[in-house]
C-alpha cells in the first residue's frame, strides 16, 4: 500500500463520516419537537460534522503537497462562535417562554433573561 | 520601562494569537507575513484596549492543552450517543430536562470556557445565568437524572477549568 492510497482512504473516510453527522443533525432540526430540543442538532452537525469534513481537505491538501493549516483556523473561529449563536436563541426561547418553565436558581432571585423588574420603567 | 510596555502591548498574548492567526490566514510563516501579522497583533490590541480595561490573570497552558484534548475527545463521543438518540429515540420517549449547575468558578473567562464547551458537547446546550452569575442553566436532550448531568460537568470540566485558570 502506498502512502497515497491511505491518504485517499482516510480522506474519503472522513468526508463519509462528516456528511453521515450533518445529514443525522439535519434530520434531527425536522425531528425533534420542541424549540429547545431543536438547538441539539445543530450543535451535532457544527462540531463533528463540519469538524470531519475539515479533516478531509486538510488530507486532500496534503496529499497534493501543500500542506494547508487553514482548516484549523476554520475549526477554531467555528467553534468560538458556535456556543454564541446557540446561547443567543436559547435566550429568545426563555424570553418568549416558548419552552418548559426552568427551575429557580437556588442561590440568585431568577434567571438573567427573566429577569425584567427593571424593564417597567422604560 | 513597564509603563511603556503596557502602552505598547495591552494584551501581550492577544498580540501572540493574532500574529498566530495572520499566518495561518495567509498560509505562510514567511518573514515579511510575520512582520505584517506582528504590525497587525500591536495596532490592533492598541486601537481596541479602551474595550478591554482588564487583563485575565494568566492561565495555566499545559493544563489548558489537557483540557482541550479531553473535549474533543468528549465532542467525538457524545456526537456518537446523541446521533443513535436523534435516530432511535421517538420525542415521546426523550427525557429532556433543564439542569441547574451551581457554579464554583468566578472569573469570566472560565465560566464562558465552561458554557462554551457545554454547547459543544452534543446533548447539553447552556442556555442562562443567574442574575447574579452564580448559577448556570443547561438543556439536556435525554438525561435519566439531572444530578448526573450536574455532578458530571461539575467533576469533569468545572474542577478542572478552576485549576487552570483561579
């Protein structure tokens, strides 16, 4: 076996494994039922989908001799903004209460989203 | 001396992570991609400073390096558990509940580092914090009990996120 037969292997591999992950996330968005459980998907496809994909242009690029890091900034900025957007709909789902109502946090008054005593005198 | 340092450079490793950056946008460790990327990681720091009145307190690296291993180890295998959920759970049968993590850390930086990698991890999203910031607020797709959603995040990130950076 030579060396460019494995890197074709280990590049069709991963790029196998990252569309099986952002097709079973897409599958979860249209699935699942509530806003909540919704938000589970993406974060699935972002990290390990999009993550393998990245992994096989990364091989690809190697194999032709130009080894490239670029993916892994792509990886980095990814998974820095992900959590953001995630945390961002999150908040609007607590704000429209379109979701179950959660608990009361034992140590502080509410959550932060909830907490609106200071909205009123605008 | 040190006054003149601090103008200069604010923030001595954002300076490092953008000279980091540079070279891997432009795909060279070539001298004159290194002085741009070294031109660009002072201006930038510099211009941006008034946004950044304190610096974080410094952080333990190796520490840091096994942390991340530990999560991309645990993004691969929650990925594989909530895949099987998505595909063979009907949603009647998917225990999904808030759990409430009481927060041990203080600083910014880590509790971010903490709900960032929560999100990652597939199966928790973090969604809120107290008003106060003692308390942080995770949606679990499928968890049999939330206390061992809690004690997990909490032995496995929380303890560990506190040694690296308080």
């Amino acid at each position: 076996m030579t060396l460019d037969l494995v890197l074709d292997i280990a590049m069709a591999a991963s790029l196998v494994i990252g569309a099986l992950f952002t097709l079973v996330g897409s599958f979860g968005l249209l699935k699942l039922d509530d806003a909540m459980k919704r938000l589970h998907a993406p974060t699935k496809a972002s990290t390990l989908g999009v993550g393998a994909l990245l992994l096989g242009s990364s091989l690809a690029a190697f194999g032709r001799g130009e080894p490239s890091l670029q993916e892994v900034l792509i990886l980095a900025f990814l998974f820095v903004t992900a959590p953001i957007s995630a945390h961002f709909i999150c908040k609007v789902n607590l704000h429209r209460r379109s979701c179950d109502t959660p608990p009361t946090p034992a140590k502080d008054q509410t959550w932060a989203t909830l907490d609106t005593a200071g909205d009123e005198t605008r | 001396m040190k006054s003149l340092t601090r103008a200069v450079l604010p923030h001595p490793l954002l300076t490092l992570l953008l000279i980091v950056t540079w070279c891997l946008v432009t795909n060279s460790v070539a001298p004159g991609t290194f002085v741009l990327g070294t031109i660009l990681g002072v201006l930038i720091p510099m211009g941006t400073s008034a946004y950044w009145p304190g610096a974080p307190n410094g952080l333990r690296a190796g520490k840091m390096l096994v942390y991340l291993v530990i999560v991309v180890w645990d993004i691969l295998l929650a990925n594989i558990a909530v895949a099987w959920i998505v595909v063979t759970r009907s949603n009647r049968a998917m225990r999904s509940t808030w759990v409430a993590i009481p927060l041990d850390i203080r600083t910014p930086e880590a509790i971010t580092m903490l709900a960032g990698t929560i999100t990652l991890t597939p199966g928790t999203v973090s969604a809120d914090l107290s008003d106060e910031g003692h308390t942080l607020l995770v949606h679990a797709l499928d968890a049999e009990s939330p206390e061992d959603v809690r004690d997990e995040i909490k032995q496995r990130y929380e303890r560990r996120l506190k040694e690296i950076f308080e």
